[in-house]
C-alpha cells in the first residue's frame, strides 16, 4: 500500500487556477487507482481559451499559463519522495499533457497544443533548481531537495526534457566538486544532513539520468559557454566533458557506500553499479562499431 502523501499549497495567496490545478494534483496523487487522461483532461481543461471565465476575468496569455501552472507542479514534485509512485504519476501527467491531441487554442501556434514540447517547463525548474544551504534548521529542504532532482532527472531520462541535462551536471557538480566561487563559501562542512542529501540527489541523477550524462562526457566539443557553465576547481576547460569527470563521479559514489546510513549505502551502491553497467554498454557500442561487417 502506497505511503499517504503530506501535500501543501505553497503559496498563502494563490491565484484560483492554481488552487485549482494543484487540488486535481493532489486528489490524483492521493488515489492510486486514478486515471491519468482524466486527470490530464481536467489539467488541459484550466488552460486559457477551455476555462469558462468569469465576470470581468481577462483572458490571460499562454505562457504566463504555463510558468503558473509549471511552478506549482513542481513544487508538489518536490514534496513526493523520490522513492514513491507518485514520481513515476507525475511524469505520466506529464507525458499525458504533451502527448495532447492537436485543438484549436487561442494565442498559439497553428498545428499545436499549448502542451507541445512543454513550453516553459525548463524556465520553471530553473527557477525553482537552487541548492539548499548547508545551514538549514531541519532535513526538509534537503528532502525537497532530492525529491525535486530525482523528478527532473526523471524528465531529463525520459526524453521529455532531453536538452536539460545540464541540471544533472550542476548536480552531481555540488555534491561532488565543490565548493567553488560564486556558489558557497570555502568552509568545509560534514554535517550528517548535507551529506545525506549530496549522496541521495547523485544517485537519483545516475538512476534516472544516468545515460544522457555518460553521453555528454563523452563530448568533446565544449563551447566556451560550456566552460563557463560547467567547470569546477576539479575540472576546468576542455574538462567539462571527459569520461575521467565520470569516473570521479562513480568513485565518490564508492566512498558513499561505506557511509553509517543503510539507506543511502545502500542507494550510492545501487547508482556505482548502474554507471558500471551504462560504462559496459557505452563501451560494447564503440567496440561494436569497429567489427568488420558480414554481407
């Protein structure tokens, strides 16, 4: 039986279709046996130009739409454990929504819904993705922390926002490579929590994303930009991509698996032999290519 969910509204002042989005969230998170394409129809149904307005209520645009209803989608990803169904539910919402047959919508695009592609999806977990201090008074925010990556590692794995790997290298960046300017002080901290909390968000992007990542370090070809956004005091450069950033990766995860905690020992072990196994299918690929080719 699935662990009840504790969900909350986190804004004290929403705007009505927000309460309105997250209440049909909610209800679906907390029944198992809810439909997913009734619940997306009931979502689609808020969008400007399906919602019946009000008296003196103005229409108001697609994309200011979408970034509401994005940010509270999220932030009810961020209070599932990474380790409950309802994760693998919310991607279904998300899957069913982009996957919306074509209608006529009021202010898009010919030939699209205002799902397709999932506009605004990434301006939204870039403006929520924010590391927690190393200060904090209680292990929620670190909870939230690794729940919010486990989902977008998730959308990042499944396709349905490929582009976005880069929030797993920012990731897997904080919990292995810092500190580094700009982003926290020099001071190291242990604390129990913070460890914690860099462990369990790692494995969750070697799980769910493991393969986008490989796949990326195996780019030789880093732009300036690339430098910019992705260097370390430990890898700087052409080093942004590089299978030796990888395998630093999987050896802080090997040193994880001793930890005092069964839980997260046991999860960093999980994620050293997940990136073993997409090394193993990395590397038949490339020998696989130099195979002389029967007729």
């Amino acid at each position: 039986m699935e662990a009840a969910l504790n969900l909350r509204l986190k804004d004290d002042d929403p705007w009505k279709v927000t309460k309105i989005a997250y209440d049909i969230i909610a209800a679906y998170l907390q029944q198992p046996d809810a439909s997913v394409s009734d619940t997306v129809t009931a979502l689609d149904s808020l969008s400007p130009g399906k919602r019946k307005l009000e008296e003196g209520e103005k229409l108001e645009e697609p994309a200011s739409f979408r970034l509401e209803f994005w940010e509270c989608f999220l932030h009810i990803a961020e209070q599932v454990p990474f380790d409950h169904p309802g994760q693998e539910r919310l991607l279904a919402l998300v899957q069913g929504l982009e996957k919306l047959p074509l209608s006529a919508t009021e202010g898009e695009v010919p030939g699209k819904t205002i799902w397709t592609h999932l506009p605004e999806l990434e301006n939204s977990v870039q403006f929520i993705f924010k590391h927690p201090s190393k200060t904090e008074d209680t292990f929620e925010p670190y909870q939230e922390y690794i729940n919010f990556n486990s989902f977008v590692a998730r959308l990042v794995g499944t396709g349905l926002l490929e582009h976005c790997w880069y929030f797993g290298i920012w990731a897997m960046r904080w919990a292995w490579e810092g500190p580094w300017e700009g982003h926290w002080d020099e001071t190291p901290v242990y604390s129990t929590d913070l460890y914690t909390c860099r462990i369990m968000t790692s494995t969750q992007w070697v799980q769910h994303s493991g393969r986008r990542l490989l796949d990326r370090m195996y780019e030789s070809n880093a732009s300036k930009l690339d430098r910019q956004r992705y260097s370390s005091p430990l890898f700087k450069e052409g080093e942004v991509f590089c299978f030796r950033r990888w395998y630093h990766w999987k050896m802080k995860l090997c040193e994880a698996s001793g930890f005092h905690i069964l839980e997260v020992r046991e999860a960093a072990w999980r994620a050293v032999e997940r990136m073993e196994d997409l090394g193993r299918e990395r590397r038949d690929a490339i020998w696989a290519g130099y195979e002389p080719k029967t007729q």
